[in-house]
DNA sequence: TTGAAAGCGCTAACAC
DNA sequence: GTGTTAGCGCTTTCAA
C-alpha cells in the first residue's frame, strides 16, 4: 500500500542501500543512477518513513520542549524562537506543556526521552531536586531556556536577571522615589525570589532607603493581581511613589489601578516593568521596561542544543544575552 | 548500552511478548508473572522505545500541529487547547508554524506525514487549492481548526463568523450610527473576506444605511494597523463614528487613535471587537467583543481528530461552536 | 559505485 | 498464559 524504499529500489532496479544513498545525499552514487532513482521516487510518490529512519539511525530529528504555558505570551515567543532555529537545522519538535507542575515535568521528560527525541529545551521556572536528578540521568542534551539551574550543571540561556533588575530599581531611585514598591510574581520561581527580590533589596539598601517588607508583594503574574498590588499598597499609610513589576501585566494593573483612582503616571506614580512585551506600547502611559529578550533566549537555546547534540565543542555552557531597559513613558 | 525489552525479558525469564503484554497493559498475563517482569523493569529502568513501538505497530501516538503563528496569542490559545486535549488522549504534538504560506504549509505537511503523526489538527487563514489537495492526499486524517474550507470537505471546527459578524455591525446599527467603518485584517484571510466582510456589508445594507466604500479598511491585525486605520478613517470628510475591528488590537489601536485625538470612548465613539482575547479587559474602556473561542475550537477539534483516528462515526464534520458577545465598555 | 545482509526494538499473529 | 517468529522500513557495515 504505502510505498517503501524496497518498492522504488524493486522499479529502479537497484538495491536498497543505493536509494538510501541517494535519499540521504550519500555522493558516492553515479549521477546517471541517481537521476533513475529520483524519477522513480517522483514516480512512485515515495516518502520516506521517518520512524523507520529513527530506528534504524538511532536519530530522530526531533527534540523535545517542555514549557510552562504555551498560552502565555512570553512563553510563546520563546518557544516560536526555539521552533524558527530547530526548523533552521531541520528539526521538529514536539512541544508540551507543564503549568509549572514537577509531576508533569517529570513525566513529559520520561514521555519525550521514550520517544527518542535528539535533545530538550526546557523551561522551567523552578528546577526542583527531582527534575535535577531526572536531567541528569537523560542520555540526550538538554538545554535550560530562561531558567535558571543554581547548580550550574546544565547548559543554559538567561539574562542578568539580577543585574537587569538592580538597575531597574536604581532608575526609580534616581528620580527621587523613596518608597519603591517590587510587585513580584511568584516568589516559587527562582528568577523572582533568588534575583529580582535580591536585586530589589539590595538597590535600596545600597540608596540607604528603607527597606519595608510591606512594599514587596507577590501574587501571580497577571493583570488583576496588578490591580489588586495598587489597591493593598495604596492603602498604605505611607505608600509608595514608584513601583517595579514583575511583569507587563502585572505593571499594566498597576497603571490603571492608579489611574482609575485619579493618580496620574508617570507624574504623580512612576511604574517600571520586567517584560517588554507587545503590551507594553499598548498602554497608556506606555511602559519602561526592562527588556526580557524571549524570543533570543529561546533561539539561542536551540542553536546551543543543535551543537550539543552535533558533539561540537562548547566554550560556553552558561550563555547570558545582554539586557538593557526600554525607556517609554510610565518612568519620567 | 541501552535496555530493550530483551534484556528485561532475558532478566525475567519470560519472552519478549511477556514483557510486551505488560507494557501494555494486556490481561492475559498472569498477576505473578506481570508483578516479576514489573520488578525487572523497575530495576532495569526500562524504558519502552517509541520508534521501534511506532514502526511495528504503524502508530506513533503524536499528532502533527501546522499553525500560522504560535507567537500570536490567538493561536497559542488553540494550541493549549489542541494540546491539553492531546495529553488527556495521550498523544503527543510535533508543532509548527507556517507563518500562513503556503509553501511552509506543503512542506510541513509533509515533513510530518514522513514522521508518521496519526493525524493533523491544521489552522489556517487561506485553504489554497494547492494546500487542499496536499490535504486530500493525507494518509492520516485532518482537522482543520478555525479555518474555513469552502469545499467542506474536510471535518473542521468554527463558529459561525458571519452570525457572529452580523450581530456585531447590528448592536452598532442599534446605538443609532449611520456612519460606520469595518476595520480589517487581511483580506486573503477567508473568514475576513467571506465571513466578516459580507456580513458587515449586508448588515449595513439591511438597515438601508448607505455601504461607504471608503469605511471598509484593511491591513493586518496589528495595534498599529488599528491606530493608522483611525487616522485615514477620521480624516474623512464623513468620519465613522462606530468601528467593527476584526481584532482585539485592532480595537484597542483604534481606541486609542481616538482617545489621543480627544475623542470620548463609548461616548463619541463605539467601537466592538472580534477576539475577545485576555487584551480586552486590559483597555480601558474595556472592549466590547465578539468571543472567538479559540481554546475551545482548538480542544474540539483535537477531540474530534481522536475520534477520526479511532474510526468511530461522526455525526457531523463540520463543527459550529456557538458564539456570544461579551459586553462591556467600548459600546455604550 | 553498488549490493547483500544484519540489525534497530518492538508488535502481533500464531502455536502450544 | 506464554513463547516463537516474522516482520515494520530503514541505515550501515562489509564485500565486491
């Protein structure tokens, strides 16, 4: 029914080995052979049969990406930076979700090595000890993509997270503010507790401000939580003057928190976010935003798979992207 | 290197069809039998090989997903849709995206159709004859999702884009505007043209207001396009002053053209969307919309396309979701 | 430059 | 209940 290379072979009449030679690029083939094959190929509509490939090559041009949420953004254009590269060097991927659950995680790895992908690319916002010890017994590479691995044991791509957000923190010191609130996401994820809290309390210690547990407040990273950070920190007896969000909704939500209490941004409130994403020029101040590269991250990530799993040599195991902040209008 | 079921059968003392029958859950296996050849794959760690499972029983368990875009957060949404329902029917994604054209889309198809996916869940905006015959050739089934074939051929999943359309333009009809624009994305895009379009045509010929050609803009579906549209349309002699965005971008671009320009938003200018994306909430006023629900559409035709591969019988190919309007700020 | 043949690791009759 | 065996469609030595 399907047609197999043995059929092509049968009505080219020439072994097997020789239209596996001509499928795969193989030059040693005489060209006048090789244009009978292709006719027949053409002929006879002949694919071949990639599973049959992978078995036989123990290769499947395939890798694996785990991510938390494909319906967020800044996941999404991570893993369409990671898609763009692998396509570039003629790899698929086979792309699932784990809402950032360990079981999920653990078990898609399992999943994905039982199918004989050639490496990952994972996103993971907590590499707990369990994932840990399940990378490292992976007989494939793995990449980390904007995620970090305080054990320094696996190939990775990020920014400076800490830097990125001390300098976020500094640009609001600058302008005058002595109540700087950090409106964080999760404070589970190792990039919001580990580097941008730290950052966050270090430039205000360092400024000699006060550092009030009161104006750090974590929730998710979503625009109602944004709204809900104004409404709790507002209703401080001191409040804060200028804030930095852990993300573009999260800052959009304070935006028009203060907004619709009749603060005015940035003159009266000043926001910064951490994102940049395309919401980012659809507000209103728009936002400054320390520049979280995704889609950079996740194609450098891919391209840092495809030598692993080439066997070139790495200078570099841990790569970090230069950062740099968007100045829009929400800062002055 | 690797353990194979040999090896574990080997351990067991029991044939690989043994160990092949507990793999897979097989019951004629005695319970003493199956308890010693689970302990040797415990501590073998065995890990049953998906290729070679794949090339002897002619089934892969992953579907192929070819869509325009997974950056764009309509079709990210499907995509969590597809892939939440694939994951509950274990399977597992092979993702793509053909930045909708139609060569990316041939190529696609048959890069996946080489890697043996069971089936194929395919977005996109143009069914072109080409794409359709490729389509037809598929040895495995298609489901196309949020994407329209004229043909009906194919089982599909959608909502009806010219009700939802109709009922749009009329609420602004209703609100008393006679003068009212229908700001597009791409016209090539069939559910633009056809759907979206005509509707808008038809709606405003009803209410025998007069069809302005110059009311009817398209671009792509983008925040600037949005902010351009408001430009050129408010620059008429005879400005609009109600607006059928085809996106939530659109809208908001629109939405804001207006605001910087001074006008009042819903009280000067109305303005109703078709997306309803997580966007909508975050303008202020707050979009009015219709609900595109492509999670939704996305899960059901992931459903769907289980269905087909099972060989069970479907009542109906063409799947219409029931559509709604959100109300909220951006019409009065 | 080409062919023969031995797998790759598993499933699925079929036999016992 | 369990084992034997013949493939699945290809790659890859090894010879010629």
């Amino acid at each position: 029914m399907t047609v197999t290379i043995y059929d092509v072979a049968r009505e080219a009449n020439v072994s097997m080995a020789t239209v596996s030679r001509v499928v795969n690029g193989n030059q040693n083939v005489k060209p006048a052979t090789r244009k009978k094959v292709l006719e027949v190929i053409e002929r006879l509509e002949y694919r071949p049969n990639a599973v049959a490939r992978g078995l036989a090559s123990k290769k499947t041009t395939t890798v694996g990406v785990i991510i938390p949420d494909i319906s967020n953004n800044i996941y999404a254009e991570a893993a369409r930076g990671i898609e763009d590269i692998a396509t570039m060097y003629r790899y698929n991927i086979i792309l699932a979700n784990s809402d950032q659950n360990e079981e999920k995680e653990l078990t898609l790895l399992d999943t994905m090595l039982g199918k004989q992908v050639d490496g990952i690319v994972m996103m993971s916002d907590a590499v707990t000890p369990k994932l840990h010890q399940s990378m490292e017994h992976s007989p494939v590479p793995i990449v980390l993509a904007g995620s970090v691995d305080e054990s320094n044991q696996f190939a990775s791509v990020n920014i400076d997270y800490f830097q990125a957000s001390y300098e976020a923190v500094q640009m609001l010191i600058e302008n005058g503010h002595k109540r700087i609130a950090f409106v964080s996401g999760p404070l589970q994820y190792t990039i919001n507790s580990k580097f941008k809290l730290e950052a966050y309390k270090k430039a205000i210690i360092d400024a000699n401000l006060e550092l009030d547990e009161n104006l750090i407040v974590s929730d998710d990273d979503t625009y109602d939580s944004g709204i809900e950070a104004w409404e709790t920190l507002s209703a401080l007896d001191n409040p804060p003057t200028a804030f930095f969000a852990g993300s573009d909704e999260l800052a959009i939500g304070l935006i028009h928190g203060a907004q619709d209490s009749g603060r005015k941004v940035p003159d009266e409130i000043e926001v910064i976010s951490f994102e940049n994403s395309k919401l980012a020029r659809m507000v209103r101040p728009q936002l400054t935003s320390v520049v979280f590269p995704l889609y950079d991250i996740g194609a450098v990530a891919m391209r840092l798979l495809t030598k692993i799993m080439n066997k070139e040599t790495i200078d570099n195991q841990s790569v970090i992207i230069p950062h740099r902040i968007e100045k829009r209008k929400s800062v002055k």
